[in-house]
C-alpha cells in the first residue's frame, strides 16, 4: 500500500516536472525538440508516458513525436544504466582494437550488440565513431570522464570500480 502511494506520488512529481519543462519552452510544439532533450536529460530516455504527456499537452499527435524521437540517434527510447559507458570504435580507436574493450566489457556486465544495458539499469554502452581524442586511442568514456589508451583490463578495473562503490553505497 505504502509503495502504491509512493509511486503515485513519484508519477505525480515526474508530471509535474514534464509540465515546467514544457512551461520553460512555452509550451511551443516548435520547441519540439529542445524539448525532448531536456525530458531525455532528466530521465535519461524517452519513456512512453513522457512522450503521451508532452503530445497531450502540446497538442500533437503522438506519431509526431515518435517520428521525431525516433529519426534523431541521439534519443533513446529505452531506459538507459545509472553509469555511461561511450566507447570509441571510430578508425584510430578500431586500430587500436577497442573491439577488445568492447568484447570484454559486454562479457563483464553480460551484453551484446543486441542488448548494451543491464538489466539491473547500472550501466550503458554506448559506441560512438569518434570521440576527438584520436591521439588518446583507444578510447572511452564512462561518466564523462575520458580514459585514454584504454585496455580490456583497465577498462575492467573501473567497472570493478564502481561496482564496488555502488555495493558500498547501499
Ligand atoms: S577515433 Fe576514437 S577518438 Fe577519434
């Protein structure tokens, strides 16, 4: 009972959030993206029930928005890991073998090609063509932070890392 009127609560607030993005654009359907953006920055994806609200508000057909959230790589429509994980596989990076990196971690955290987050929503891999630190290949970048000359195992060490930090946090 308690956690039903948590939830509630939880779904009111997030509302009410989506309600002051669309208030800080107007509530200007050309504002369409921005807007999007700014949802997306908060819960880190695109769910369903953001995408209903913003169309019921705006007025616009919900097909609109997921045409337009849909065209643009940079939504995501799924939920995304607490952690980031952007790993390099443009020309100097794939030289470099990031796939090495890349094979590594999806065989850590149990992902692949078809899957990049985990189910317990911890972390993310993205793959990106190229980070602009080409001197720095291979690289990747977990929480904004860039790891230059990366290795399978260094790149193991951090996700041992915060895997260690997360279980000490809870
Ligand atoms: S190719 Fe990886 S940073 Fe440029």
């Amino acid at each position: 009972m308690q956690e039903t009127i948590e939830k509630t609560q939880e779904m009111i607030d997030h509302e009410n959030a989506i309600k002051q993005i669309l208030a800080n654009n107007n509530n200007d359907p050309s504002r369409l993206i921005p807007i999007l953006q700014q949802i997306q920055e908060m819960d880190k994806y695109l769910s369903k029930e953001a995408i209903e609200q913003v169309a019921v508000e705006l007025d616009v057909p919900v097909s609109h928005i997921y045409g337009v959230a849909t065209f643009y790589a940079h939504f995501s429509l799924n939920p995304k890991g607490k952690h980031i994980i952007r790993l390099c596989d443009g020309t100097a990076c794939h030289v470099k073998k990031s796939h090495g990196i890349l094979n590594k971690l999806y065989s850590k955290l149990g992902l692949s090609d078809e899957n990049r987050t985990t189910k317990d929503l911890l972390f993310t891999i993205e793959i990106v063509s190229c980070l602009g630190a080409c001197g720095l290949a291979p690289v990747m970048v977990l929480d904004e932070h860039v790891h230059g000359q990366c290795t399978p195992e260094k790149a193991e060490a951090l996700i041992d890392e915060i895997i260690a930090n997360e279980k000490a946090a809870n």
